[in-house]
C-alpha cells in the first residue's frame, strides 16, 4: 500500500527589497512520505527568493521529469528550474538542456560539498546552471519552523535572507557555488 503524501498550509509573506516584490502567498505543499521537514523548508525558502505568479511547485521527489519548483511562460516553454538537495547531475544536465536557467540549492554540511567535488567536472560547463549552498545550522534551525499550518515571514535585503514563524527567526546567507556567467 502506497503511503500518502502529508498536506502543509503556509501562509508566506515576502518582503523582497532586493526585487521590490511584497506579496503575500497561500501555499499548499504537499510532503512526500520520504522528505524531510529541512527539505520541504527548503522548497518553501527557494519559492521565497523567486516567488512570483506564474512560479509553481513540481509533483516532489517522486517525480524524475519535475523540479521541485519552475516557472514557465505563456507557450510553456520553462524559464526557471529550481531544485533542492544533491539532484543527479545527469537530470541537471537534462534540465539545463529544457530550462533557460536552472538553480539548485544544496544544503546538508559535508554531503554539500563531496556531492559538488564529485560532480564539478560534469557541471561547470553548464552555462544556464547556478548552485547556492545554504549553510548546514541554517537549514536545520529552517526544519525546526515546518508545522502543518504555518505563519512565515521572509524578509530578504542586500543579499541576507531572514525566515521567520512567531517569535523564531532565522537568519541565512546563501554561498554561491556556482555562478552562471553575467548577462550583457
């Protein structure tokens, strides 16, 4: 028997003074039976930082051909490939071929950075690819705020991102693995 997916509301609102985008999102995540609280906190942090209208999350980790959220235009052609954790770099590959950019967020300390070591090579030539790592007590302290009905306020200023649920804030500064080359 398959087991079912658990529903989280998130009521999120964003104050992104680096875009100017202040809005405030009704999310329904649905959380796989094998994702943890730190990756679905993740997930949520990423729809954060991109957050707009046409943004939307995929079908989860159960589904190889979907991200964990994306963006797609008018005709369907996919704008934004946005992934959480350590992705197979063949599947990167892939979505750097579908996607006009393509972003991943790592986060779990030391795997982070054996899982970059052993697949630089194969993604520096990834012109469309960036990486950022979200540090290890970050993440943690993100999984401590999941709750089945959440409050969440994210606040992003000159680069610093602050989480916050109640009187819990975290704060994060994203490393920057990999960077796409600067548009002209």
């Amino acid at each position: 028997m398959a087991l079912k997916a658990t529903i989280f509301k998130a009521a999120l609102e964003i104050a992104d003074l680096d875009r100017h985008y202040y809005q405030t999102h009704a999310l329904t995540i649905a959380r796989h039976p094998s994702e943890t609280d730190e990756r679905m906190m993740v997930r949520i942090l990423a729809f954060a930082l991109h957050a707009n209208d046409a943004l939307m999350f995929g079908k989860g980790i159960s589904t190889d051909d979907e991200p964990a959220l994306w963006q797609k235009d008018l005709t369907g052609a996919v704008e934004y490939w946005i992934e959480v954790g350590l992705p197979d770099e063949k599947l990167l590959r892939r979505a750097c071929g579908q996607a006009d950019q393509v972003i991943v967020y790592t986060y779990g300390g030391r795997a982070a950075e054996l899982w970059w070591t052993q697949n630089r090579d194969k993604l520096e030539r990834n012109d469309n690819l960036a990486i950022l790592n979200i540090p290890l007590e970050a993440s943690r302290e993100l999984a401590k705020l999941a709750q089945r009905n959440m409050q969440l306020q994210c606040t992003i200023q000159e680069g610093q991102i602050w989480f916050a649920q109640g009187d819990a804030t975290v704060p994060i500064e994203l490393s920057k693995i990999k960077s796409p080359p600067e548009s002209h």
